[in-house]
C-alpha cells in the first residue's frame, strides 16, 4: 500500500484553494438548494419507475409463486441468488474504503468513503431482499432466524444459508452503525446551517445532541476507530461466508477451495467499479471535482486493475484445480462453462473482469473521467456475470446427464434485477439530495487548510 | 349436467330386505340392518331424490360411494349378514368398517381386448389406486403404466355426464323409448340396415350379447375396431396353420429370443405384465442367462435388454424373416424354406454376419429358443415365425397355441372397410361401442363423411368425443370401475369386474346398453354377468369367491396344430431396398402410443406428461428419426417438419432419437385429439389439441407402416417438451455423458462377471471414504433400503404412473414441463451408449436415494428434511420455506419443487380455482388422503412411500408381530412387472434386499461422493454372442 500513500492527492492538491468554509459550503449546498439538478430529477424519475417496476415483480411473485421466474430443475436458485451475490459484494466496497484504509491511514479515502458507506448500506438492502424474494413461501424466511417460538422449531445451524443470516446482517448493522456514527458531526453541520424548523428539527433529531466539543470528538474517534476494527474482519468474512453458500456445497464447480478468496477480491472489485459508476456523475453533477479529484479516481482505477488480475488469477486457479483434481465432473463442469452452452456468459464475464481492466495499465486512461465510468459499467456487468456463471452454469449440468437442463430466464426475472437497481439507486439519489455525500468533517482533516505549516500528519 | 330433473333411470340405492329368517331382527346388530327396514328404504328414496334436486351431478358425500358386493373382501368377516349388492353411501358406517382404512377388492381391467387382475385400493368407498393382482396369471401382481392410470380417468370431470340427441342433453328414459321403437323395426327387417362398430372387448358377456344379437338381427353387421393393435398373429397363424390362433410365449424356457420388431412385454400385448416377468427372470447372470437379439425399427422394452440390437426399418423386417427362415433351415435341415433372398440391405455385412450368428444361435438351442414377431408386421412375418419356431422345435415348448377368439373375422381394417361403403346406403342404423371411429380411422377410408350419411348414429362411449360429436345419440359409458361386468384374459382365466363405486355420472356399461337394445330381460350388469355365467358360476358361493379372489382358473386349451407349406414370399422392390432410403422414399412408422394409446387415452394428464421410454417426449408426439436419417435430411432436434405420404400431409417437428433406424420415420398415433378433454384438445373448450393425429396419414392398406414418405423441414424450431437431453445435445454434452456413463451404468458380459464378479465396485476410484463424526443414527431397529436391478428394468415406466398415483403428485403441462418444472418424484433415466446409430440404451429408475450422509439435510436452514432413524430422508413440507438448496446440493437432482401450486391452480391444463368448483371436487377424490397435498413453495420428493411403511408398522405393532420381509412395498415396485425394483429392511439378513444389496454387482450410484445411497443399483450384464463380438 506505500505506492498508493505516496501519491496521497491531499499532499499536492489539485487545486490549493480548498479550505474548510469551501469544503462545508461544497458539500452542504448540496442538500440547501431548493431544486437539485435537472439530471437528479432524471435520474430519480427513472429510478422510482424501476422502483415501481420491482414492487410490481414482487407482487406479482407473492401472488404467483417462484413459477414467474425462470427457475428450473436443475437450476433451482436463477437470478434471484444471483442478484443476491451481486448486490452483496457490490456492499464490499463500502466497508473496505471505510474502515480498511481508515485503519492502513489511506487518508485519500476521506474524499470517497461517505457515499461508499452509502452504498454499501443501499447495496446489503437490495441483496438482502432477494434471499427472502427467492424463497419459496416469503411470508417465512423469519424461520431462518433463532427466535424462540411456540412451534419448537430452531434453525438448522449446519447449513450455509443459516450462516448467510448471521454474516450479512452482522455486516448489514455494523455497516449502517458505521455510517451513521461517522455522519453525525456532518449531520450537527447541516443542522447548523438549516433555514427551516423542520430540517433543524430533523437533522437535529439525527445529530444526537453533537456540539463538536473536544470530548466528543475524543469519542468520536474513539469509537470510530473500535469500529472501524470491528467492521474490517467483517468485509472479508461477509463473503467468505457467501461463498460458503457454495463451496461446502458437493456440485461441481461450487466445491471448491479457493472460492473464500476469490470471491472477496471479486467484492472489492465490484465494489469499486460500483464507486466509480457512482462517483463520476456524482461528482459531475453536484459540482464535487474539487473534492473527489482526479487523482482519487485514478486511485481507484488501481485497485481496480489489482482485483481484476486476482479476480482472473482466480478464473485461471479453476481450470487448474479442476484439472488437477482428476475429478472428471470437476473438469467438465469448468469446460463447460468456457464451450457449453452457457459459454456467452463466460466469455462475457472475462471480457469484462479480466480485459477491460486492463486499460488501466496507462495512466492517460486512469485519468479520463470517461473510460473510468464506463470500465466500472462494464465490470459490474462482468461482475453480475461472474455470479451466472458459478450459479447457473455449473447448475445446469452436474453429475447426472439426464438431470441436466438449460435455464431461461423470464422477463420477470429482468424486472426484478431491473427493479433492484431501481430499489438502489432511489435510496442513492435521496442520499446524495438530503444526506452529507462527503464526509465534510473527514476531509477537513486533509485539506491544505489544516497543515499551513506543512506538516502533513 | 344437462337438467335439474332427478334422473330417474338412475338406480336408487336400494337396500334389499334380508332374507326371510332376518327379516324382523329382534336384535340388530348394526343400523345399517336396523335400517334395512322399509321405512328406512323409503326415507332414503326421498333423501336420495331431493338431494339430486339440489345437486345433480354433485360428487359430495353421497357419491362417495361404497360397494358393498357379494363377496366382496368382507364377505367373509361379515358372514352372519345378508348379501347386498347395491351402493350405500358412507354417512351410514357398515359394521366391521374402520373409517380411513383401506381396503382391496378384486376387479379386472380390459384395454383393447387385454385383460390384467387388479386390486383396485378403495378409501372409504373410493377406489385411489390399482395394484395387480398378484395370483392373475397374465400379470402376476404388476400392472403397465396405462392401468396406473385408470383412475385418474375416472374422476376426469371431461367424461360425457348425460345422455345426448343431436347436442341436446336427454336422459336414459328418451333413450330408452326411442330405443324400443327403433330397434323393433330393426328386428322386425332382419337387422341388415344395422352395424355395430365396438372396440376389441374380452368379455364373455358381450361375447353372448353379440351372439344373441346375431340371433335377432341375423343381418347386422359387427365391426370390431381396435385400431392401436396389429392382428399380425391372428391373421399370420391362419396362413401358417389355417387356423386363428393365440400365440402364447414361456419366456421362462427360451434360451435364445429373437425378436422381430415385436414388443411381447408391452402392457397391451396379452399376458405381456407375465412375459416381462419371465423374460427378466432369465436376466439374472447367476442363473443361465438367456441371449436376447432384437431386430426392430426402434427400440423396444424387449429390445432394450437385447444382447444385440439392430435397427432396421419395419418394411425390411419381412425380408430380413425369409432370410432368417433360410439360414435356419438351412441349419437344423428344414425342408421347405424360402429362397434366401437377395435384399440389398441383407447384404450389409453387419447383418449378414448378424443372420449367420443368429441361425447357428437358434439351431444350437433347438426347444430352447423363441422367435417373435410385432403385431403390426403382415401375416407372412407371422408365418414364418411359426415356422421358424416349429422348424426349432419350440412349439408346446417355449411358444404353445390357443384358439383365437376371432377366429374367422378377415382383418379389421377390412371389416371397416366393408361397412363404410355401405354406411348411409344399406347401412342406416350404426351403433358405437366403445370406439372412436370417426378419429381413429385411416383417413382414406372417408369413414368420418360417409358416417354423417346414416341416419341414425348412436355412440357410447365414456367421453362426448369427435365420434360421439359427429353421432345423433350420445350415450356416457361408465367407466370400468364403476360397473360389473366381466373379462377373460389371454390364457382365458376369467374374472368378473366389480364396481368400486356408484358410476359418477350415471352411465352404462356396453353389455347394458346391448342389452336393453336387444329386450333382453337382465339388464342390469351384475344380472347380465350371472346370466352369462349361469351354469359355471351358479352356486353364489362361487361366484362371490371368484369376485373376491378376483379370477376363476379357466384354461383354453392348448391346440396343437399342423404346420402347412407356405407359399413362397414375394419380395417387392421395398423390400429389397438398401439400408439407406432417400427422402420420398422414407418409412412411415405409426404405432400406438405407449401412454395415450390409440388416443383414448389423451385426456389423462398423467399419460400426456410422463416422458416416454426413448425419446422422453412429453406432450405430444414428434417425427422421429436416427441421427443418421435426421443429418441426411439437414434437419435439427426439433425443428418443424412436413410429412408428406399418399398425398396426405401432416406438420410437427422432428426429434432425434438414437437408436431408431435408418431411413425410417415414426409417429405415434392417438394425438391432435379435438374432442379429447380440457387435457388432451377440445374444440369447444378452446383447448389446442396436444401433438398431431397420426390418423391423417394412415391408409387402410398399410396401418402401421408405409414407405414413400416424403420429409420437408420447415423454418421454424421448437424446444421439444421432453424431460431429458434439453439443451445437451452439443458436442461438449454428448462426449460430457460418454464419458461418464461407465460411472452412472455399470454394465459388463456375464464372461467378466464370471471371472471378476465385482466389476462393478470398481468402476470408480476414489480415496477412502472418511467422515470427520461418527454416525449420528445407528439403525438399531428397521434400515430401509431399496435396489434396483438395471439388468430387469426394460424402461415401460409404469413404476412412474405407479408412484404419481400413489403420492398425488401434481401434473405440471407441456409448458412447465419444457422449462424443467418436472414434478415426478422417480425418473427413468435414458442413456444411450456408442454408435448413435446404433446405440445400445440403458434405464436407470432414480428415486430419492434416502442417503444415509445426506447432502440435501445438511445444508437446510430451518431443518425441514431431516433423517429418520430408520434411515429415510423425511422431508416435512410443513416446515420447508422453499430454499431450494437442498435439491442444488443433491448431486441425484431428485427433489421436486413447486414452482407454482401445481395442485390447486396448474394442474395440466385444467385451471383449477382451488377446490371450489365442482370439477375441482371430482377430480380431488383421486387424492391419496395418506399423502399430504404439497402446496406451493415447498420441496417435495420420493419417501420409499412412507405412508405404506407406517401402516404396515402400526399394524404389526398392533398384532404384537415383527415385520417379514415383503410385507411393505414401495408403489414402484409392486407395480414393476419386471421385478427390478426390491424394498426392505437391510438389517434384516434374511431379506431379499439385504441380500441383493450385498449382490457383487451392487453399487451405490455416486457413492463416491460419501453419499452413501441407501438405493444400490445392480450392474447390467450382457450375454453377448462371442462370434459377434
């Protein structure tokens, strides 16, 4: 991590003249205005449409049943399970810039990590309704939780799904913990500044009484740090314990070692592509470039080439495995997903996690606003593929040939996916109009301001 | 449904007065018998009246009928009680009935003139399920998949439910007046205006009814048409013998079996439950195995098991036959053989190697082998197979003869021939027993129009069908097991059918009908079956022991007959055609269907969506062909094809299925149904008929296969509605399943099982197989386990139909059938090994293999399929939420999930509006009230019939008996007419499952995964032929 803390963006600032009321000013004027811009209008007219379209899809599966879906034998679990793991290491990113490089003193993450949080909390939101979504009776996945009850029923602790409960909602909490504890001061911020009684009242209800004294801030820190601790375990044990899901399971192409790993660098990198997606027309339209600069971008576009090449390290690691396992349904079941029937969706997932990242090697491309977006679109496609390939494709054919089958997904199953970004992006959109999008108080700390002297720690 | 009014030609449920020594009880002994008294019947003729009033058709309590027949089961545990014989409704308790307990009466089925002993399982008063009856001898306790699906016919609400003119719904009384009038001027004019056309029926009853008919009617005419079996033997034995005889097969006996294209462990062939039973025996490598060779236009059950197998088109099978004649005589020095003929496809060196083998195989087994023959084959195969076989010397040995019930009759199609032409000229009174003609016709016979010419058309039939459309009068028939009758099977062994309930919607059986028309004075079934039987059966003792028992021993006699010369065979230029035939030269095959018959069958949604033995097309039928055939006609697995054949055409889509021969064509008959049902296709209903008629192409010349067919692929594919091979034909699929399939089906030559008899154990390696715990269970009581011997299975799938009835499981339609949404709970799985053209095939049942690791228990997380002590894998529908994870994990993929709720809104295509609507009510009554309805959302699978398990425990415990082997059956293998399938207690040594279990060829499937199944497969072995090795 020294290459990516020599290059700390705040030591040479792209522009000097960031100083504490232009931070504030920056970020606060965000919520202030009367009328956001015209493409939040946008944005959010067509995000509360997909919205309209996944409370649709969600009616009408209660009403139906999983049979809308494009669900089969063999492959039972489909794009809701799919769209569960997206969305789950999409949440990765979140956590990891929070808290990890809070921890490693990556200060450059200050400009990034207050919408990440967010995103992380928007992104556990959506994966955590698929599960219940995708399960056969959905007035019940309650049963998956240890609740003592009068039918003297306890869950069943072996299984995978039942560690799934505990690892995203310990994540789900200690991520909205987290998020929330580090915008209080920013919260205190707005409520300084509001005009109206009601935001005062609002703001003022959720900034619990902070009044910036130097014995909070010692708290603040304080508990900042201990979280930040607790929460750092948590990023690479949510999807470890995801791919749990899979690798204890006995197909082939889930029984495997090396997806723990795999597929926590594949979080991080989703996650990161996500950022990226995310901060680039944020920062565009909400007039942020001054804080969120170039140079995080190009940041980020390291750590997305890093994880790309882990990612493909992985890919590549399968097909070795399964070779070397001698076990021939092993073998088959990875041949399969590169020339099988399924091998569009392979090849697609390797276009996009393992070339397109690739373009990050030249730092002309690190720094143009325009591939960074769309490398992120594309690795988040990449990333959605990833999990179809490992889900449905090693579904579809396991041991018995004759139990072998093609899944074909439904235009349900697109609108519940398309209605899930929908889910994401209102909750995003309100975030960025009513909440702090950047840690103002965070960023304060890095600014040229705060080290006149020129003492940068 | 058609009027309010009571319909007062049904009979009241009258009680009979007991006998005079009874007649005023001073102590009754039950209400029932208090209630005998005429107070009691009039309150009940009342009752019985208004209720009908408010509901006519209603199927609630009062239907739910019992029988209380003579002699029936109870006859012998209520002995101190009069004889009843009429229907009571369940809300009065007869004495000794505990409510809820099943009971078995014996019946019979007869389907196209093939009768099986049946045991028809009633709860409380609703027959749910058949089993075979064990002591029958034409099934010895096995049943076909069409008889597993009798019952769901039964309580189809699409039966015909009044009697109609013209559309317009009447009632038996119009019937029978206008019937009085018109058949007395038909008697009065010697009947010559009058046909009868009825579908092929064993019954001596209407065997009588006939005669007397002729009688009174010397001119009428019979038609018997039966359109789904060839008459090959019938009409071959009269060329060989000159005389009609029944061919009847020991399987047990033959060392060698060479079959022509024949199916003789078909469930329709007569006594074919009993040949594959015998068959299979002789499949057991520890005991001298038979050699089986099959030489046949697609594959077969028989062919399946063969030892060789050679497809070769239908129409070169009579070439094939005057070469085997030679080459036999030739052999064993039989004068009179044919002249070797010099067909072009004789002379593939394949199949001339193959005719050597075989000639030299046969004459080493003289009074050892057998030769047979498929029924839709000509007369001239069917010759030379008696001659082969009397030549062999098998005759009285592995082949014996009876007289043929039909003896004189000239062949079917001719008859029908006949009578079309004179249909609406000298003909002008026809009446329909049973059959469907107007659909089933060859389509060149014009049968439909010159039908609408007479003037007067009666149908009877259990369906308002496309024959019953097109006819005047349309009279419901009652189902079988709704109405007394009776049945004689191939052997002759007679039994008489017993109703098992009051018929649903008031119908008559065809000796009824008959007999009204005729004047007769028994009318009702069980007095026209006494009638028949008078002096055989005329001590009522007798008669209610053979109703109870189910079967009275009644052997034809064997004849044996005197072998005339046969004229020398001419070989047309087909019959000398290459293996090879070009498009327009192709072969049409149309054979029966193996699950909708001639298509009587099509409103069964059971049938219509159990995959079928090859191909495993659900559905619908396709035009099936070779890979061969197929690539030559640059078509592709499902694409859209016109058939084109004697000017007529024909579209559906094409289906690749290995194994089928070169050059040949096939399309099952009985689909494109329009008058079927909501199921099957209805006009009216708007229900698009399922798959398309066979019939159009069929000409009376050639039924069952015609050459000069011309194929032309069409633009548009579909994804074919089978249960297996979706999707996986690519390359990568194919060489994927070959090089697995030694694992999945292990097979081997009695030679390596000799020398190495557990080949089959080390078809796999792996490391040793540890657990990081110890056994959690330890099976200190019962271990239920199960195999499955590859070696019987001939693929007939009855264990399916079997296994649905029994556990009520949901039919899913063509539609969630090609998405994957299978519900069956056992599979038969198809594998085909090596040359795709020609193949060899292997079955393999898979049920849940109640894995004693089990993968599906470990990963559930509100624990809703957990292990039982003894062993079963018991899945609680109560507590699942529908993960799903369980059947991901299960490397068998045998769990079944409801997608949508089959049950209450799918089912087939009939939607359902939950249990509401009156149909929904008739057909709920086929529901096995021991087995949970699965409601949408949960995961279901197969339990070894859990259901059977308990009752026999709690019965045992309640006798204070331990449990003997053979006293639970699983519903596959009580119907498995091969025996394949053994259920037991596996720590019981003693046990036929425990010791097969511990068989040298057993092993576990996937056993290498630490599973360990409780379900063993034993290997197949093959005997092959060394010289053709």
């Amino acid at each position: 991590m020294a290459a990516i803390s020599d290059v700390n963006p705040f030591v040479q600032p792209p522009k000097g003249d960031n100083d504490f009321a232009r931070v504030t000013d920056n970020v606060s004027r965000i919520a202030e205005v009367n009328r956001p811009p015209r493409a939040w209008y946008i944005a959010f007219g067509i995000s509360t449409s997909l919205l309209g379209l996944f409370g649709i899809s969600v009616a009408y599966l209660f009403w139906e049943g999983i049979g809308i879906w494009g669900n089969m034998n063999p492959s039972y679990w489909g794009f809701p399970i799919v769209n569960f793991v997206f969305w789950v290491g999409i949440g990765h990113a979140g956590t990891l810039i929070s808290a990890i490089l809070y921890l490693m003193r990556q200060t450059w993450r200050t400009a990034i990590n207050r919408f990440a949080e967010a995103m992380t909390i928007f992104a556990v939101i959506c994966a955590a309704v698929f599960p219940g979504l995708h399960v056969g009776r959905p007035w019940l996945p309650y049963w998956m939780f240890p609740i003592p009850n009068q039918m003297q029923m306890w869950p069943q602790f072996r299984s995978p799904l039942e560690w799934d409960v505990f690892a995203v909602g310990t994540y789900a909490t200690v991520s909205l913990l987290f998020w929330y504890m580090g915008m209080i001061p920013d919260l205190a911020t707005f409520r300084d500044r509001s005009t109206s009684p009601l935001r005062r009242a609002l703001y003022g209800a959720f900034a619990m009484g902070w009044r910036g004294s130097s014995r909070q801030w010692h708290r603040y820190e304080r508990a900042y740090l201990l979280l930040a601790a607790l929460a750092t375990p948590l990023v690479l044990s949510v999807h470890s314990v995801v791919s749990f899901d899979f690798a204890t399971s006995q197909m082939p192409g889930w029984h495997t070692t090396i997806f723990p790993p795999y597929f926590v660098a594949g979080a991080i990198f989703g996650g990161f592509a996500m950022v990226v997606t995310l901060a680039v027309p944020a920062r565009q339209f909400f007039g942020l470039k001054r804080i969120i600069t170039i140079n995080h971008l190009e940041l980020m576009s390291k750590i997305i080439l890093a994880t790309g090449m882990m990612v493909g390290y992985a890919y590549g690691m399968e097909f070795f495995i399964a070779w070397y396992s001698g076990s021939a349904y092993e073998g088959f079941a990875l041949l399969n997903r590169a020339v099988g029937p399924f091998a569009w969706s392979y090849w697609a997932m390797i276009f996009c996690n393992v070339v397109t990242p690739q373009v990050f090697w030249f730092k002309s491309m690190r720094r143009n606003v325009w591939v960074i977006f769309f490398v992120g679109v594309l690795v988040n496609i990449g990333m959605w593929f990833e999990r179809f390939v490992i889900i449905v494709t090693s579904g579809s054919r396991d041991f018995l040939p004759a139990s072998w089958g093609y899944f074909i997904p439904t235009a349900w199953d697109f609108a519940t996916l398309a209605g899930s970004f929908g889910l994401f992006f209102t909750l995003f959109l309100l975030f960025c109009r009513y909440l702090p999008m950047v840690a103002m108080a965070e960023v304060k700390a890095f600014v040229p301001a705060a080290h006149a002297s020129g003492d940068h720690h | 449904m058609s009027s309010l009014k009571p319909d007062a030609n049904k009979k009241l449920p009258v009680v009979t007065s007991p006998p005079a020594e009874h007649s005023a009880p001073t102590y009754w002994k039950s209400l029932a018998e208090l209630e005998g008294r005429p107070e009691f019947v009039a309150r009940a003729r009342a009752e019985r009246v208004e209720d009908e009033v408010e509901s006519p058709s209603s199927p609630e309590r009062r239907q739910f009928m019992q029988i209380m027949s003579a002699g029936a089961a109870l006859a012998a545990a209520a002995g101190c009680r009069w004889q009843e014989d009429h229907m009571l409704p369940m809300s009065r308790t007869p004495e000794g009935r505990v409510a809820g307990e099943t009971r078995r009466f014996a019946t019979a089925c007869d389907i196209g003139g093939t009768t099986v002993g049946v045991h028809a399982i009633s709860y409380d008063g609703r027959p749910i399920k058949l089993e075979g009856n064990p002591s029958h001898p034409s099934n010895r306790g096995a049943l076909g998949l069409l008889h597993q699906a009798q019952v769901l016919e039964l309580y189809d609400p699409d039966r015909s439910r009044s009697p109609q003119l013209d559309g317009q719904p009447k009632t038996w009384v119009d019937f029978d007046a206008f019937a009085r009038g018109h058949f007395e001027a038909l008697k009065a004019s010697g009947g010559g205006a009058f046909a009868v056309i009825a579908s092929a029926s064993s019954s001596p009853s209407r065997a009588a009814l006939r005669a007397r008919l002729t009688e009174l009617l010397p001119q009428a005419t019979w038609v018997e048409w039966e359109p789904g079996l060839g008459e090959g033997s019938r009409l071959g034995t009269q060329l060989a013998y000159g005389a009609a005889l029944l061919p009847h097969y020991d399987f047990a006996k033959a060392d060698v079996v060479v079959s022509l294209d024949a199916d003789p462990l078909d469930d329709l062939y007569p006594s074919g439950l009993a040949n594959a039973r015998a068959f299979a025996a002789r499949r057991d490598p520890d005991q001298p195995m038979s050699r089986v060779y099959a030489i046949e236009s697609a594959y077969t059950q028989l062919g399946s098991q063969a030892d060789h197998h050679q497809p070769l088109r239908a129409e070169l099978i009579r070439a094939f036959a005057v070469a085997l004649d030679a080459e036999v005589s030739a052999a064993v020095g039989a004068s009179g053989a044919q002249p070797k003929p010099t067909s072009a496809a004789l002379n593939d060196p394949k199949i001339a190697k193959l005719l050597t083998a075989l000639a030299k195989d046969l004459a080493a087994a003289k009074g050892r082998s057998l030769v047979v023959a498929g029924e839709h084959q000509p007369p001239e195969v069917h010759a030379l197979v008696c001659r082969l076989n009397a030549i062999l010397d098998n005759v009285g040995k592995t082949v014996s003869y009876t007289e043929h019930p039909n003896k004189d009759a000239p062949a079917r199609v001719a008859q029908l021939e006949a009578l079309t032409a004179k249909l609406g000229s000298a003909v002008s009174t026809v009446l329909v027993l049973g059959a469907n003609p107007v659909y089933t016709a060859p389509q060149d016979l014009g049968f439909a129009a010159a039908y609408a010419k007479v003037q007067t058309r009666i149908h009877v039939g259990t369906y308002h069908d496309e024959t019953g459309k097109a006819s005047g009068w349309h009279l419901p028939e009652a189902h079988w097991l709704e109405t007394w009758g009776d049945v004689r099977a191939a052997d002759g062994t007679l039994s008489i059918q017993q109703p098992l309930i009051e018929a649903l919607f008031g119908g008559r059986s065809q000796i009824e009908v008959l007999a009204s028309l005729l004047g007769e004075t028994h009318t009702r079934g069980l007095d026209i079956v006494k009638h028949t039987h008078r002096e055989r059966l005329a001590d009522p003792r007798k008669f209610r022991r053979t109703v109870h028992d189910g079967l009275i021993d009644d052997q034809l006699p064997r004849v044996s007959p005197e072998l005339k010369a046969l004229d020398p065979i001419a070989l047309g230029e087909r019959d000398n055609a290459p293996l090879d035939a070009q498009n327009g030269q192709l072969e049409l095959v149309l054979a029966a269907d193996s699950k909708v018959y001639d298509g009587r069958f099509g409103n069964s949604s059971w049938l219509q969506e159990l995959p079928e033995q090859n191909g495993k097309l659900a559905w619908g039928n396709a035009a099936v062909m070779s890979p061969a055939t197929a690539a030559a006609l640059g078509l592709t697995d499902g694409q859209e094809v016109t058939l084109t054949i004697g000017g007529q055409s024909a579209r559906t889509h094409a289906m690749i299925v290995p194994g089928t021969a070169r050059g040949s064509v096939r399309l099952t008959l009985g689909y494109g149904r329009t008058r079927a049902g909501r199921v099957g296709g209805h006009d009216e209903q708007r229900v698009e008929p399922v798959g398309i008629s066979g019939y159009a192409l069929q000409s009376s010349k050639s039924p069952y296969f015609a050459g000069g067919l011309q194929v032309s692929a069409g633009a548009g594919t579909i994804e074919l509605s089978a249960s297996q091979d979706v999707h996986t034909m690519d390359q990568l699929g194919r060489e994927g399943t070959q090089s697995r399939l030694g694992m999945i089906v292990r097979e081997g030559t009695v030679e390596k099982y000799k020398k190495e008899p557990d080949f089959a154990k080390h078809a796999v390696h792996h490391p040793p197989l540890l657990s990081l715990w110890n056994d959690p269970v330890v099976y200190d009581g019962h271990k239920w386990g199960m195999t499955i011997d590859l070696n019987k299975c001939i693929g007939c799938s009855a264990c399916i139909t079997a296994c649905q009835a029994e556990n009520n499981i949901p039919s899913v339609g063509a539609k969630n059938l090609a998405r994957g949404r299978e519900m069956l709970w056992l599979r038969v799985d198809r594998y085909f090994k090596g040359d795709p053209d020609n193949p060899e095939v292997a079955y393999q049942p898979l049920p849940c293999m109640q894995c004693e690791n089990a993968p599906c228990e470990q990963v559930c997380p509100v624990g809703a399929t957990m292990h039982s002590s003894e062993g079963l894998n018991d899945m609680v529908y109560n507590r699942c939420i529908g993960t799903r994870y369980c059947a991901n994990n299960c490397p068998y993929k045998v769990r079944r999930f409801n997608y949508l709720n089959y049950n209450l809104d799918v089912q087939a295509v009939t939607p359902y509006h939950g249990f509401r609507d009156e149909d929904a009510r008739i057909k709920a009554m086929v529901f096995n009230p021991e087995v949970s309805i699965r409601a949408r959302g949960v995961i279901e699978k197969c339990t070894f019939c859990v259901q059977r398990i308990q009752n026999v425990k709690i019965k045992a415990k309640n006798a204070k008996r331990s449990i003997k082997d053979g006293d639970i059956r699983t519903a596959c293998q009580e119907t498995c007419p091969t025996q394949a399938i053994e259920f037991g207690d596996l720590n019981d040594s003693g046990a036929k499952v425990a010791q097969l279990a511990h068989s040298p060829r057993s092993y576990g499937l996937l056993e290498e995964l630490n599973n360990r199944p409780r379900v063993r497969y034993l290997a197949r072995v093959k005997n092959p032929n060394p010289e053709l090795g």
